[in-house]
C-alpha cells in the first residue's frame, strides 16, 4: 500500500503520540528530581540520517532543540557500519549534547526486518555527574565531572559493564545515576515498540518517505512564515550580570526573503566561571524565541528548526571553547531568547514581548550539621523558582512563572519533608513589575531558614541583579533581584555562601519589563493593582501619576 | 437495611436530565432538557414522567440517587459565593502562583486561569506549623479576632481556610474556624483539614475553596431539591453520587460538595463497572463519547480506577495544566475534546485538525440545518455511510447530507486539493487516533498493556467510533451495552455507599511508626464509617487501605493496597513489599538501596454490592436478518464496504451479524467494521469480536 498524503497526516500525529508516550516512560522511572518534577527532559523521533521527525513537547527547549543536533554527532562518531540492532549509544559531552554535563543523552538506533530505519533518543538531567557538583565555581570542565564521550552503553544487547564501573566511580549517587541510564534506555525501547506497530499497520518498512513528508512540509510552513517578516538587518544588544564581570550579549539579525540569520558577533568573550554556554545551547534557545513569534504552531523537527541559521564566533561566552567550564549554563542561555526577540521586535514591532526574569532562580541547598558529631544526617533540597515575564504588547506579564525554560516549581510542604528548612515565605514581590501601558509580570520573595542543629549552603546562580530587565516601546524596567539575609545582610549573586542557623536567607526575584508608557495604562487596570498590592499606593503615582 | 425495590438515579447535564427509575416491573428511563434557573424542576418532571412510564406512584419511590455537573459547571462559568481565604502568612500568592510554568510552550499571548479568590480577599495570618505538625509559630488570639473583624467587615459569603501543614495538624485551622463560627454562627466555613488533609499546599489550598464557593449555591439548591420532592410525594432519601464513584447522604455533600465535582462522569464509570462485572470481565477501558469531548477510565477487576488529584475547569484546548488541580477523592477519567460535534479545520501546515472547538447543539455539526457551516465528526460520519440521514435520533432530527457535503469540500478538501470522502475519511480517522493516542498513553501511565483490555463504549458517540478504536489499539473484544444514551442515571443506581477519607501522615518505612499509623487509620475508619453508615445503615462494608509510596527524592507517589489492620512496627517489611510490588507493575523493576517513605493514607468503607447473576456470554449465533444492505467507509480497508443494516431489537441473545455491519436503534448506531462480528448477549448488549477469535 503506498501511502496517501492523508495516511502521512495520520502517522505523523501518532508519531507525536509515540514520542510522548516515550518522554511520559521517561518521565516515571526517572530517579533526577528535575526531570520528574519539572520535565527537564527531551524525546525524539530521528531518521536514519540523523533528522529529527518528530519530538515531545517537554519542559525545557534547551534539551529540544539542542538534542535536534545531536544525533548527527552520534552517526558520524560510531560510523554506520558500527550500528547494530541491539546497541544503544551514550554521551554527556557537553558539546556535542545538550550544553553541560549533568545532561545525559541516549540513543539507540531502531530497526525493521534487519535494516536500520532511524534513532530514538532522549536526555534527561541526571542528579550527579561528580566533581565539584552542580554549580559555577569550577574554572575548567574537569572540575564539573565525569564526561563520557560518546560510546556504545550496549552493543548488539550487551551493556557495557566497564563503563557502568566507572560511572559508579564517579558519582556521588551511584544507584540514581545508573538507574537513570537504563531509565533513559527503557524509554527508547518504549518508543521502538509503538512505532513497529504503527509501521507494520500501514504497511511501511522504512521511514523515509514519512520523513520526507513531515521535514518537508514543516520547512515549507517554517519558510512561510519566516518570508513574512520584513527583510533588513537588526541590531540589538543586553547586559546581562555574568559571574564576576557584566555580560554583553550582541545579535544580528538578518532577514531575506525566506531565509533568517542570526548571528551573536560582539559577544563577550569566555568568563572563568561556569557560566559558559556552549553553542549547541545557544542555538536551542534563540531558535526558541524566534520560532514562538514567528512559526509557534509548526511542529519541532528538523525541518521546522533548520531555517533559522544562529551562529555564535568560537570563543565567546555563548559559544564557548573546551575546556570551559559550563555547568550552570542554563543562566545565560535562558537570557539568550530576550537578545534575539529585542533585534526581532524591529522587523516585527508590536509582537514581542518585553525583557523577562527568565533565567530560573534554581536554588540548591546543601543542609549540614551545625555540630558534626551530632549524628545528622546531610540533607540536599533543589528548589526551582521563577521571576516574572515581560508584559505582551496586549497582555500584562506573568508573575513568577517561566520563561523561556517551562519548568514547575515544587511544593514548599513537600521540599519541607525532603529536608531541614523553613521556608517561611514565597509570594509575589508587589511592586517588582516594570511599569507599562502592559505591566511586567512580577517577580516573588522566599525567605528560607535552615532547622534546628542545621546551617546550609547554596549555590547561588542567579541573573538580572545588576541589570534588571528592561521594558519595551517606553514601559519601564521591572525590579533588580536581590540576594542578601533577612536581616539586610548583602550576599554574592554567583557561587556557594553559608547561611548559619537562626538566619534566613532572603531571595527577591526580579520581575519583568513593562510595555508602552505607562501612562496609557488604563486607569481600571492601575486602580486594579492597587486595589490587589501588585503596586504600591507610591508606585501608581510615580509611575502612573495616579492620584486616587 | 435492604435496598429499596423501587429507586430512582438522575443525572443533570450540561444539555439534558437523565432519569432511569428501578421498579420491580423493570427500567424505565426518559431525558428531559435541563432546566438551568431551576434544576430541580428538570428532576421532578423526569421523574413524573419516569413513573408514569412505569405506572408507579411516586410515593413508592424508595431512595433518590442523583448527580450532577452543577459543580463542575459553577467552577467553570464563576458563579460562585463571594469568599475570603484566609491562610498562612508567606502564602497568600500560592493560588495564584501555581506551579510557575506554562501550560503551552510556544504561545507567547498565553493568559492563566484567574484564581477563585482574588488577591485582596486573601488574608494572612502569622502562625506556622512544621511538616510534622510541630508548632513553629503559635497563632495568637488577638490575632484571630482581628482577622474575625477583617471578615466581618468584607461581607462575605463563605470563608476558606488553608494552613501550611494543616494536614499535619489542624490546631490553628480549627482555632480559626472556631472563632469565625463564634461571631458569625451562619457563615459558610470551610477548613483544609477537613475538606482535603493531604500534602501539597497548592492542590489542598485550591480543593478547600472551590469547596467554599461553591457551598453556599449547592446546599441552597440539594435544601430546595428535597423540599420540591417531598411536595411532590416523594419522601424517600436522596443521596448524592460522589467523584470517587460511591454515594453519600444529601447533608455531607451540602457540607463537602467539592466531592460532587465529576459525579456525572463518574456514573458512566459505574455503568460499565457494573457491565464489566456482569460479564466477568477484569480488564476494561470504558469509552464514554458524547456531542463535546470523549472520557476513557480503566476499570479492573470491576472497579473503576480512582485518584486522589485531578485538574477541573481546565481553560486551554483540555490541556494539561491549564484548569485548577484539587485533591479529592475521584475516578480518575482522561477526558479529550473529541465528540460528534468537534470541529474539523485545516492548519498552517496544511494538516486536518478535529476538535477540541465544538459545534455542540446549536448551531450543532452542518448536516442538522441549524446554522452550522463548519465541518464536524457527525457530518464526516454521515457522508462516510456510518449514519443513515433518515434515522438519526430515531428520525427526530433529519439530516442533511448535502449541508455536509458543501462543509467538508469548502472548508477541507478544496484545501487540500482531495475529493470529500477522502476528506471526510480524514476527519474521523483523526478523531479516532486521538482518541486511541489518549487512551494508549493512559495505559502506559498505568504499567497495564492495551491489547489485553475489553472496552465497554457508550454514549452517543462511541458504538459510532468504539470499533474503528478497538483496531487501532489491538483491542479484540467490545461491549455495547443497553441504554447507553442515560448510562450515567443507570449507573448511579449500581454504586456503593462509600467514603473516602484521607490524611497526609508522613513516615519513613524504615522508621515505620506502627502507633501513629494505628491512631490515624482509626481516626480516618470512624469518619469513613459515619458517613457510610448514615445511608447504608446496616449494610454489609468493606474497608480498603491505600498508603501513597515513593522512594525517598522522587516527586510522585504510587498507590499501594495494603491490608487494613492493626500495624506492628514489624510490619515495615510488609508493607516495603506491598510497595515493590506496586512499583514494578507501574515501572518494570524495583531499585536497590533508596529509602521508601509513604505521604498520604487513604481508608475508603464501601458498602458490599449485592451478588450479581453472571451473564449469558454468547461467543456466536445465528445470523440476524438484516433490513437491507447499504455502504459505509471502512477505515482499515480504506474503502466504501457493502454493509447488511440491521435493527438492534433483533440483535436479541444469540442472534449474531458479521462486519461490515450496522446495527441502528433509536438512540444511536454501531458500527461493526469488516474485520469483527456482533453477538447479542443476555443482558441485551452487544458484543463485538474480532473475527480471528471467534471463527
């Protein structure tokens, strides 16, 4: 039976089907708290030339779109004549994956009657990879763990005992990691099972011509799209904190006819923290904000990620060299969709939004003992926390929700049983949205403070504390985050401090970027924000010049 | 007590109000349009109408089991009471915060649902419990009267309460709600520890008020609902059928209508439950599609799966994550925005799209002539041969084929450069694989295989689509029962008298803390029983244990049975037994050297259903005479099939008819596809087979 274009819309929406059923396997037998709890992980669909076909919509499109790449890098290392029914195929490097080494990424070729058809892959973020741990103080990425090049994690069925050993070696939660790598590896056998099925019901033996199918029309309708913004060239640049140095991020964006480009020329150069960025990660994320305001209904594959052509010259902090240290990455790559929607928001004014929070506020806590001797144990708590989003040009920001990651945040009762703290506060930081005819979504305060015979640490990783996020067409900033105790006491932004029993530290979140002058926002809406303390009496009259 | 002879289910929807009486003569059913200022007019006229039917007086009525989506549909529309919360300070934004993501990735327009209670009616106060309901912060009196004052001066209606750790220790909840009480003896309170004492503040916080705004307008309407039938003769008890898919007195659904909230969907659960029973049946998918959206609930061993979270009023294309997560006792139903009246249309990249936009009733799929120009499942249907255009509804509604026609060439197949049929084959197609694609993940979500199910479909649309489901997930066996078009009603007349009750107790099993476990659990059973018993009284209960377990760091439990017992601290390797074996029916395996821990316990006293006679199963028959022969589109063939027609009433016990075939009734068709034959049974079901199986 040749297949109708109709038999091809059917199989590319159970395609879908089948790699959300492969991210949801993932999803339930994953051990790392980020990727059950927050859906930090990715899942595809991959031709046999490396092409992604099809992907679940998961919670980070940093994995999605960097992990898009990655299989290429898989074909070219193994070599066709290397891949064997059976094998499944490993890396952690965090060039060639998804940008630092807690990611680990899996592959594993699928066959039809002896012949290999295409890859699943998948990555998750695992809960220890060694070295220093999580965190941006190593100057090198030999200090941030154990990178596995890519290899074979089974060859023709066998797992390759070796490597497990020397995994087991390495990190620090041994029973977690390697039950993550099976993990990873069980959901792309999940993935194999329905699409047999799915092939042998339509009487297909090979994935090309569906591949064909779906690559070609998603490029179709991505170039579409694309071809409706003017054409030109724009500039547009952002200070970001950085660790211990500001930041300039630098784009250009150029548009001709169908085709788009994206350079970040001008970038700062490498820091020497692990605030890095490798150019896969990047490109995830610029393509990200592009394609959300440009094509956001065309399905992610090959075909609809390849039009938009992102560079970044080698060296800059956004495509950084190895060895660099890269481990909190995600900082600066959350950061990197603002850039490139302030350069798209000149072609296409009226569609972007204003500058948001957007780098998560990830909070991990490591609880120890105040007295060594007193037979407590060590106790680690991840928590995610979100700032607030630019205001739309018709909307109002978000409050504390995410923005470009799609994380959720976790429970305060359930992180209160995981480990020894109070957090005696986590609500919206009135005030902290930048003024606007649209307001800017508003950051949050959580005050947390380490229970009795504790003190903990944390590793701070947290942006827009320097250079708040800025408004768009006259809307003002939102609010700077700070980082200090509650009692005043400033703390460092960047890097692992102390906080001693009877302390609390203190996080505001900074909130997002207002849209248009905030004098045309409606009285009804500023009277509203009063009425709710999202603004202070002070603000609607500073701002707004609203007198009552 | 025995159950009464003579009672009556009644289920108000969104579009009509199902009545199905019991009486010793038989069933009889009717559907009358649901009255929205007056629900309970809706009732007394299908009930009147119901008896006649049956020749009863309504005297004779001996138990009233009604539910209804007038929660649901009070959440969805806000009309509720005006409230005040009232919770922790440092909390006041967790309803509004939510879990801090979005729920569509790439709309950068994305708007979130508004809370129920507006930020300036929220109000803190300084107190603090710890995660094992240790005091952290006492909660002072004046305190308490201030906040007294704050309400009284709000005027409100009703006032939620929601405390950090409530669950742990409902001190300050209680001290709270004592004052309130103490100023104000008519308010509507509601505390979290009593509505929702489970772990996780969002979902605990969210259940306690959409309790509290919707409790004042529900125990008006059940307090004006038992007075109307008392008027009208009928003085038996009413009883309410909850979402976790048992029964509860009228006065504690007044008092905790929050577990109202699926109760309709939920006797469609009961209803296949009951037929799953009937024919032996362990493993069953029910398949519930109707004019907007489309459930599916698994139900094993006769009973339908429940869970103790779940999304309500959801904002977004039934998405995930955009409606409002409550924690409350449920039969846990995916629910899809696929029914005979979703809406086909073409996207950017030139791909059919159905659903989840419905032409619902009016203006209804193009072919019914009321205005409708956009392509529907039902208009797909019709041209594909699968409705007859004389017959639907019985011939009350004609339809037109060539309304369809003009919809699906204009809006689709002109688009795509296809011919209609082609078109229309799309349409239906893409329905059924969504549909198949929900189904199949939830399974998966489950650890069971879909091969070895049984579906039970019912509702309008489902004998339309349930075979073309049953090839697409290697389903090889399917129930149509009788009645389909009331199945709900039906249903509710075969539930339980049960209660759930549930604490958040938090215990590490390897410092299993046998005599705390043994404090709550009684605690929990002397709840569960009085409220069972205030209608089963003397009925026969059982008492099922469900601890929720996980492994120390992950985020999600799992339900694990456990037998209800007096506990020994010895216990804990039983019970770290109980979860690895639960564990690896969801995941496969076990893991070695992780630290296990249980959250929530949940004790549900259920009262014992009467034995049920087994069902006559027929495997084959003889062959039916058909009506005539007509064509419809097989979908796996990918061809028009030349189908024998034949008349439900014929399809009596042992009578059979092989695919391609239509089976029409007054209420809806079936379809049985080449590949599978139809067998009447004894309970006046049909029962479809793949051909394979039975030859």
């Amino acid at each position: 039976m040749t297949p109708t274009a109709i038999d091809y819309q059917i199989m590319w929406n159970r395609l879908i089907a089948v790699v959300e059923e492969q991210a949801t396997t993932l999803i339930r037998t994953a051990f790392s708290t980020s990727v059950r709890e927050a859906g930090d992980l990715s899942a595809g669909l991959f031709d046999r030339q490396g092409r992604m076909m099809a992907q679940a919509v998961t919670g980070t499109p940093g994995h999605v779109n960097a992990m898009a790449e990655s299989v290429t890098h898989f074909v070219r290392e193994i070599g066709a004549q290397n891949i064997f029914e059976g094998d499944v195929f490993i890396t952690n490097d965090p060039w060639l994956g998804t940008g630092h080494l807690h990611d680990i990424t899996v592959v594993s070729p699928s066959f039809r009657n002896g012949q290999h058809i295409g890859f699943f892959a998948c990555t998750a973020h695992v809960v220890d990879i060694g070295g220093r741990g999580f965190g941006p103080d190593g100057n090198e990425v030999y200090e941030e763990g154990l990178l596995i090049p890519i290899m074979k994690f089974a060859e023709r069925g066998e797992v390759a005992r070796d490597l497990i050993r020397l995994v087991r070696a390495n990190v620090r939660e041994p029973d977690q990691v390697v039950g993550d790598m099976y993990s990873l590896a069980a959901c792309n056998e999940a993935g194999d099972r329905r699409l047999q099925a799915m092939m042998g019901e339509f009487g297909i033996d090979d994935l090309q011509g569906l591949s064909d199918f779906i690559i070609d029309s998603s490029r179709k309708a991505t170039r579409e799209a694309i071809a409706k913004v003017p054409n030109g060239t724009f500039r547009h640049s952002m200070q970001v904190d950085g660790y211990d140095v500001p930041v300039q991020m630098v784009v250009r964006l150029d548009v001709e006819g169908d085709h788009l480009r994206a350079d970040f020329d001008g970038t700062s150069g490498m820091s020497r923290f692990g605030v890095n960025v490798p150019e896969v990660y990047t490109r995830a994320y610029a393509c990200y904000g592009l394609k959300c305001a440009i094509a956001p209904q065309v399905p992610n594959n090959t075909g609809s990620l390849e039009p938009f052509e992102i560079t970044a010259p080698e060296g800059c902090i956004l495509a950084a060299k190895r060895p660099a240290p890269v481990s909190v990455r995600h900082v600066l790559g959350h950061l990197v969709p603002d850039v490139v929607l302030g350069a798209l928001h000149q072609a296409l004014p009226g569609t972007v939004p204003a500058e948001g929070a957007s780098a998560l506020w990830n909070i991990q806590i490591s609880a120890r003992p105040s007295d060594p001797d007193s037979g407590l144990p060590n106790r680690e708590v991840l928590m995610f926390n979100s700032g607030g989003t630019g205001a739309r040009p018709q909307f109002d920001g978000l409050s504390a929700t995410a923005f470009p990651s799609g994380v959720s945040t976790m429970s305060v009762e359930a992180t209160e049983h995981v480990g020894p703290i109070t957090i005696w506060r986590k609500d919206l930081r009135a005030g902290s949205g930048g003024a606007g005819a649209l307001r800017g979504g508003l950051g949050q305060i959580i005050e947390i403070e380490p229970r009795e015979g504790y003190d903990f640490y944390f590793n701070a990783m947290f942006d827009r504390v320097e250079n708040p996020a800025r408004g768009r067409d006259g809307g003002s900033s939102g609010a700077p985050g700070r980082v200090e105790l509650a009692d005043g006491t400033p703390l460092r932004s960047k890097g692992r401090q102390q906080v001693k029993n009877g302390k609390r530290l203190k996080l505001s979140l900074p909130g997002g970027g207002g849209y248009g002058a905030p004098a045309n926002r409606d009285r009804a809406s500023v009277e509203d924000d009063l009425k709710t303390g999202l603004i202070t009496p002070e603000q609607a009259k500073a701002d707004y010049g609203y007198e009552g | 007590m025995a159950i009464p002879k003579t009672r009556v289910g009644v289920d108000i929807g969104g579009t009509f109000t199902d009545v199905a009486l019991a009486h010793p003569g038989g069933l009889s059913t009717c559907k009358v349009l649901t009255n929205y200022t007056q629900p309970e007019q809706a009732i007394l006229d299908g009930i009147t109408i119901a008896a006649e039917k049956a020749g009863i007086a309504l005297a004779e009525i001996g138990q009233v089991i009604h539910g209804t989506t007038l929660v649901t549909n009070a959440l969805i529309e806000r009309r509720g009471a005006r409230l005040a919360f009232i919770t922790t300070e440092g909390f006041r934004d967790v309803i509004e915060m939510r879990s801090e993501n979005r729920f569509e990735q790439y709309d950068l327009n994305l708007t979130l649902p508004v809370p129920l209670v507006s930020r300036e009616d929220r109000f803190t106060l300084k107190e603090r419990m710890g995660p094992n309901g240790e005091v952290l912060l006492p909660l002072d009196p004046v305190e308490v009267q201030t906040m007294v004052q704050r309400v009284l001066d709000g005027g409100y209606d009703a006032v939620a309460i929601g405390l950090m750790h409530s669950y742990a220790n409902d001190a300050h909840e209680v001290q709270m709600a004592e004052a309130l009480r103490a100023a104000v003896p008519d308010l509507s309170i509601s505390i979290s520890s009593v509505i929702s004492p489970q772990m996780r503040e969002l979902p605990r916080f969210n259940t306690v008020i959409a309790n509290a705004y919707v409790q004042p307008q529900v125990a008006d309407y059940l307090g004006r609902l038992v007075a109307r039938l008392q008027e009208a003769g009928v003085s038996a008890p009413v009883f309410m059928l909850h979402s976790g898919g048992g029964l509860i007195s009228v006065d504690v659904a007044a008092e905790q209508p929050v577990r109202l909230l699926e109760s309709g969907p939920a006797g469609g659960a009961i209803f296949a439950a009951d037929f799953a029973r009937g024919h032996g049946l362990d493993s069953v998918l029910s398949f519930d599609m109707g004019g907007t959206t489309a459930k599916i609930c698994l139900i094993e061993g006769a009973e339908p799966k429940t869970a103790n979270t779940f999304e309500v009023a959801r904002t977004y294309r039934f998405k995930k994550g955009s409606g409002m997560t409550v924690s409350t006792p449920v039969v846990e139903m995916v629910e899809i925005g696929a029914g005979g009246g979703s809406i086909a249309s073409i996207d950017s990249l030139g791909r059919i799209q159905v659903g989840p936009r419905s032409a619902a009733s009016e203006p209804g799929p193009a072919c019914y002539g009321r205005g409708g120009t956009e392509p529907t499942v039902t208009d797909a249907n019709l041209l594909l041969g699968r409705l007859d255009p004389e017959n639907f509804a019985g011939g009350a509604i004609p339809l037109s084929p060539d309304a369809s026609d003009k919809a699906v060439a204009d809006r689709l197949a002109a688009k795509l450069d296809i011919g209609v049929s082609d078109a229309a084959f799309g349409v239906t197609e893409m329905v059924d694989e969504n549909m198949a694609n929900a189904a199949r993940v939830h399974t998966v979500e489950n650890g069971r295989d879909i091969e070895h199910f049984t579906m039970i479909g019912f509702g309008g649309g489902a004998p339309l689509h349930a075979c073309r489901l049953c090839e697409k997930l290697g389903i090889r066996e399917l129930i149509i029962p009788p009645g389909a078009g009331v199945g709900s009603a039906i249903g509710f007349l075969k539930a339980p008298f049960s209660y759930e009750a549930t604490r958040g107790l938090f215990q590490r099993v390897e410092s299993f803390d046998a005599e705390a476990v043994n404090a709550a659990l009684k605690e929990l059973e002397a709840e569960a029983a009085a409220f069972v018993n205030a209608g089963a009284n003397g009925e026969a209960t059982t008492t099922r244990l469900t601890a929720f377990m996980r492994y120390s760091g992950q985020g999600w439990e799992i339900p694990v049975p456990l037998p209800y017992k007096t506990f020994v601290d010895a216990d804990r390797t039983q019970i770290l037994e109980a979860f690895e074996a639960a564990y690896r029916t969801l995941f496969g395996r076990v893991i070695d050297g992780l630290g296990v821990e249980v959250t929530n316990w949940s004790l549900v006293v259920a009262s014992v259903l009467p034995e049920t006679t087994p069902v006559v199963r027929h495997d084959s028959g003889t062959v039916v005479t058909p009506l005539r022969t007509r064509q419809f589109y097989d979908a796996a063939r990918r061809q028009a099939v030349d189908a024998v027609e034949v008349d439900r009433k014929d399809m009596t016990p042992g009578r059979a008819v092989d695919g391609p075939a239509i089976i029409v009734e007054a209420e809806t068709t079936t379809i049985v596809t080449s590949a599978y034959r139809a067998v009447g049974q004894g309970d006046g079901s049909l029962r479809l087979t793949a051909k394979g199986d039975t030859q």
